[in-house]
C-alpha cells in the first residue's frame, strides 16, 4: 500500500490532502529526509510534523468512559470519539467500541478496529466476565445473590432467562455484579427485577483488565501483554 493511502488510513486526512502534506515536506523519515506519497517505509520510521505516526491498523485501547458521553458515531450530544484525537474517528477501517456502555454508566470501555478481535471478546465462547459496581436507591433485600445467580431469572420482554451472575454486597446500597453476557441495560433491569433502582453504574472489569488508574476520560493503546491479560487475567 503506497505511503499515502496509509496516512488517509490513519484519518489524517483524504488521499488529496495527504498528498499536499507530501508536497510540502511534513511527511519525512526518523532523521528528518522527506518522503514521497509512493514510498515503502516502515511504520514506525514515519513522522508527520516530526511527531510519529498514530499506531497502524489493529489499533486497540480502553478509554475510561465519563457519565454523560454516548458510543456512537452519530449521536447530536456528546459521544467518546471526542475524548480521543478528532482523526481516530476518520481512521479506515472504522475504530469501534466493543459492546457500549449507556450514556448514564461510566467505566472501562475497550475500542479497537480489529474485527476479528472485536467478535473473540464479544463471543459468548469468550466467557470473559464484565463486573459492575451499582450505587442503589434502596437498601438490598438479601436475597440478590440467590436470585442473580439462579439461572432462571427473566428480564421483561425477554424469552430467554439469565445465565448466572456474580454478585456481593459492598454495603446496604452498594454491590458488585458480575456478567458473562451483555443483554441492553442487564444490570439495571436486573436490579429492576428485584424492586431496586440503580442510581450510578460503572464498569470496574473486563476479563483480566481493570483501568488501572486511568481517569474518567483518559485512554490508552494496549499493547499484546495487555490483549493476554485480557483473555487470561
């Protein structure tokens, strides 16, 4: 793939306005020579305004999702493209979240543009546990591991009841759930189900991945360790 075509990839801009980046000078190697829309460089020895170039396709990160901002791509408010650089969301293939999480639960969300990874962790033959943390409206009536854990629970409007899930309290209005399956809005219907209302939802887990300190709104790229630890933390 000619250098050009890559760089449009990235989101830096169309084929034509990466063209013209080319004419005047700003795509130039590690030791500052310019390069050519046709020439076959290495990834990493590229360098736009002399700073590298975003990582290639394949590209995974967690973003530790603020209440209030929408996965999408084409919601009016605010959505969690925009706490990431405006070019990642131009970037070809297109850079997805894997599964959502509603405007009003925060939390670790992974994103990437790998298909292939996108259906493993999303795969039910994945098993990857989701674990949420659920301030309540009312204290806890005790009997919700029982009843989350049963397998027979049914959601309204569902046909099919819950696998099993996790659950411990934290105290009378805090508990910790946690999921193999990712039905719309699980969590709060479960605790709907049991005559509760969930106030606050955050997403604490992902199989092996917690945010590790990430602040409401910050991300970073995960590298292979990170993919591992994923699948077998």
């Amino acid at each position: 793939m000619k250098l050009v075509k890559r760089i449009a990839n990235l989101g830096y801009g169309s084929r034509k306005q990466v063209a013209a980046m080319f004419r005047e000078g700003r795509v130039t190697d590690a030791d500052g020579e310019v390069l050519y829309a046709d020439d076959q460089v290495e990834h990493d020895a590229v360098r736009i305004d002399e700073e590298p170039l975003d990582p290639p396709a394949g590209l995974v990160l967690m973003l530790h999702k603020p209440i209030g901002y929408t996965c999408s791509t084409k919601d009016p408010g605010r959505v969690v493209y925009d706490l990431l650089p405006p070019r990642y969301r131009l970037r070809a293939p297109l850079l997805s979240t894997v599964g959502r999480l509603d405007r009003d639960t925060s939390g670790l969300l992974l994103m990437t543009d790998d298909g292939g990874l996108l259906h493993r962790i999303v795969s039910p033959k994945a098993n990857l546990a989701k674990v949420y943390e659920a301030a309540l409206a009312s204290d806890l009536r005790g009997d919700e591991a029982a009843v989350f854990g049963s397998g027979t629970l049914m959601l309204e409007s569902e046909k099919e009841p819950l696998a099993p899930a996790g659950f411990s309290a934290v105290d009378a209005r805090h508990a910790r759930v946690t999921l193999i399956e990712g039905r719309y809005h699980q969590v709060r219907r479960m605790f709907a189900a049991v005559g509760n209302h969930v106030d606050t939802l955050h997403r604490s887990r992902i199989g092996g991945l917690t945010l590790d300190g990430l602040a409401p709104g910050e991300w970073r790229v995960l590298g292979p360790a990170d993919i591992e630890q994923l699948f077998n933390g």
